[in-house]
C-alpha cells in the first residue's frame, strides 16, 4: 500500500524493445529500478541442427543493426570448426575491412541520430524537438554529416560483404570475394572527407564531457570491473587478440587469456525479471564480478592505440582521470567517437594494402568440434561458442552479446540516476529522460541480447472478468 510504480515503455532511441520499471515507496523515495528487456528470439536453440556453414549467414539474423558484427564471430568460430587457426592475409584484412566498416557506421549512426538530441538540445527540451528530426532542422550540417558517415560504412560492408545488411562474405576458412581496384579507388576518394569528420565528432563529444564533467560525474556513474579483446602488445584490436579484465583501478585480474576458454573465467546467470543474462567474472563471483564492455571498456583496457591520431585522442580522455580508468558512464559517448576515429584510420591504412587484392582467398584444415569466435562489436566484447557433431550439425550454440555484458552496469545506471533525480520530486518527461540517457550511454542493442537459459515452459492461465486466476496449467 502507498507504493507507486512508473514505467517507462518502450524505451526510446535505442535498437529493440525493453522497458524500465520503477517503485516509489510511501515517501516518495526509489525503492527499485529495472530494465527490463521483453523480447525472446531464442536463436542458440533453433540454430541447433543447422549445418556450421549456414551459421555465420544465419545468425547475423538477430539484427538488422550488428549484423556484421554477429557474421564475423560466427565466421571465426567456424574457422576453429575447419581447422584454421590463421586465414590468408587477404582473408583477414577483408574481414577487418569489413569490421571497421561496421564500426565506422553503427558509431555514426548511434552518435548522430541516437544521442545527439539529447546532447544538443538537452535532457529537458520538449520531446518533438528533441529526436533526429530536430537535429535536422537546427543543425542541418550535422545532420547531412551523420547520414554520409554512416553510408560510407554502409558502401565498405556491401563492397566487402556483398550487401550492406546480412552479407555472406565471411565463410568458414575465410572470405568468398576480394576488394576490386574500382571499389577501392572509390573508397580513397572520400576517406578525408571522413576523417575530417571524425575530428569534428570526437570535439563535439569531447567538449560535451567536459563542460559537463561535474554533473556527468554522478549520472549513472560508478566503480566496475572492464573486459575487453586487446593485442599480444596491449594495443586495442577490435578484430582479434586475447581476454584482459582489470579492476576500476586498473588492476589487472587477468590478461592474455586465450577466449578459447572463456568459459573458465567468464560465467552467467539468470534472473526472473529479464530475458537477459547476467555475467561476471567467475572469480570474483555475481556479487562484484560483474563488468563494463564496450568503447569505455576498451580504452581502460588497452595499452595504447596503434593509430596516431586515436592514441594522442585516447592520452587525451585519460587526463581527466590522470591517467586511472574513467569510470563515468556518459563518457561512453567520448571513447565511442575516439574510436570511430581510429576505425577511420584503419579504413584509410588498408585501403593501401594490396593484400586487398589477393586471390587466396580459403583456406581448410583439420576438421574440430568445438569452437569460440570473438570479436569487439561496436557495443563490446561479443562471445559466439559452438558444438558441431560428426554429421556437421550444430549441437550447441551459446552466444553472449555484447549488451549482455552490460546488464548489470546497466541496471545500476538506471538505479543511480532515478535515486538522484526521480526520489522525491515531481516526477516529469525531462527526469524520466534522464533515465532514457543512461541507458543510451551504451548504445544497447537490446534484439541481439535476449536469451533464455535451459528450455522455455509453456504456460497457460485461466482468468475470469475480474481478473481473478482460476486456473494455471504448466509444461516444462
């Protein structure tokens, strides 16, 4: 009695559907505040029996925004599955074409049409203006800026992958097609441009977070744990290299981990409220085990950048905790456009490859069961493990998403921000957006990350016109 419960549903600009629910108590003050993610797909189960070479086609199906990203892990654990633990160089540098592509658009895309609004114009403009309509009127420049980054990803994936959504370039042992001369000329004619408008995107980001940096500093934010995929050296590899988590001091709690076995430090549960998973690190155990992934995560993480503008950019975002892991949750938005600045660089330093060109395109070797394939998705560290039986079938499939890695950090930003803002005030649009803002800082794909752990029950509920139960069948 005397509790109120707000809901916030669905919850906007963000890919998928999830809601958040929030409870008052008497005085007013948050007793409890979840995201809740709504949707069920299901796809480690019906991916089950499929042959392994339809896998990287198949499962890029969870989204029609990280396609790419879901192709190429599946493509990696294939590689296992043929027995290729190193692809060509063309092989490679296509998929990480291919990959940077994805980077450069879905970073564009997120900043400019998803975030902006709120960056622009503020947390309490009036809703009709504050979306990318808005933008488009009042900073049309910006608008046009956004659109053009995001294509020109779009174009390197289509010439890389065949088409811009649910390609098939990535095949098991490598890729099915190389770069052509005409495609790659194209690509060079307009890669300034882009980079140009990377350094203005990672400005506007930057100066965003510091003119705000006091407030930001208590928006969601807290201590955590960050994992993310980093190069033999420590450099930032968002295509390939081993398992680092460190602490919020940057304290390493392990590195160099072969993702081989990332089941052995990498666990998950579940909980009734979510068709999301949970994970930690097994160590540490749920409690404190849990972590961040994505852009944020990965410059903590790393050592350096091996790109020059991106690794003075990356020195840069450090200053502002002397050189400690940045723990603020809105800062997501500043390590997301360092990082569309270095996928700029990698796009312009393998269009001068000529391995581009190559013709040895596959390779094949020792056929295996089990497999893991891993890659840095835009929103972080993305998990694809497979069982394929004697028969070519796939037995058992588990994939942990990126914004499953986050859902704790995510719940927590949720719970921060509406004790701040929500407890005992006047409860308007412009403050419940404010949880909306948390919840974007990760550019959550929310699609890509439901999952159900064990099987489905069905069941069956009989109500009457008062809505009184009058019976309950269930079948597990």
């Amino acid at each position: 009695m005397g509790t109120r419960k707000i809901v916030i549903e669905p919850v906007t600009r963000v890919e998928g559907h999830g809601k958040v629910t929030i409870l008052l108590d008497e005085a007013g003050q948050v007793s409890q505040a979840r995201l809740h993610i709504v949707e069920f797909r299901g796809f480690e189960r019906f991916i089950q029996g499929r042959p392994y070479w339809e896998i990287p086609v198949l499962v890029q199906r969870l989204c029609g925004i990280c396609p790419v990203s879901h192709h190429l892990a599946a493509a990696k654990a294939m590689d296992g599955i043929v027995g290729v633990d190193r692809l060509t160089p063309t092989a490679e540098k296509m998929r990480r074409l291919m990959h940077y592509g994805q980077m450069f658009q879905s970073h564009a895309l997120h900043f400019f049409h998803l975030v902006s609004p709120d960056l622009l114009f503020g947390f309490d403009a009036d809703p009709l203006e504050r979306n990318v309509i808005g933008v488009a009127r009042k900073y049309p420049e910006l608008a046009v800026q956004g659109v053009m980054m995001r294509k020109y990803g779009q174009e390197i994936i289509k010439a890389t992958a065949g088409k811009k959504i649910h390609g098939t370039g990535a095949i098991p042992g490598g890729i099915n097609k190389n770069l052509s001369i005409a495609e790659r000329d194209g690509f060079l004619k307009e890669i300034d441009q882009m980079l140009a408008w990377c350094r203005t995107s990672l400005t506007i980001a930057r100066d965003y977070t510091l003119e705000h940096l006091d407030e930001l500093a208590d928006f969601g934010s807290f201590d955590s744990n960050h994992v993310s995929l980093v190069r033999a050296d420590g450099a930032m590899d968002l295509y390939h290299g081993n398992l680092r988590a460190i602490d919020k001091d940057g304290n390493r709690i392990f590195d160099q981990v072969d993702y081989q076995g990332y089941f052995k430090y990498i666990a998950e549960e579940v909980k009734p409220w979510s068709y999301m998973k949970f994970p930690f690190i097994s160590s540490l155990g749920p409690e404190t085990g849990w972590y961040r992934v994505g852009p944020l995560a990965r410059i903590n993480a790393c050592d350096f950048i091996d790109t020059p503008e991106a690794e003075v950019a990356r020195k840069d975002f450090l200053s502002v905790t002397d050189g400690q892991p940045n723990n603020i949750t809105m800062a997501y938005h500043w390590a997301r456009m360092v990082e569309l600045l270095h996928a700029g660089e990698k796009i312009r330093e393998l269009l001068h490859d000529p391995d581009l060109q190559g013709g040895d395109l596959v390779l094949k070797g020792e056929r295996r069961g089990e497999s893991v394939g891993l890659i840095e998705a835009p929103r972080g560290t993305l998990f694809h493990h497979y069982k394929v039986d004697e028969n070519d079938q796939v037995t058992m499939a588990n994939l942990i998403v990126s914004t499953t890695n986050n859902n704790t950090p995510m719940n927590r930003a949720v719970e921060g921000v509406a004790r701040k803002y929500l407890s005992g005030a006047e409860i308007t649009e412009g403050l419940l957006n404010r949880v909306e803002v948390a919840i974007r800082a990760y550019d959550p794909c929310l699609s890509c990350a439901t999952h159900a752990m064990g099987r489905m029950p069905l069941v069956v509920e009989l109500h009457d016109a008062a809505g009184r139960t009058l019976d309950r069948r269930v079948r597990d």
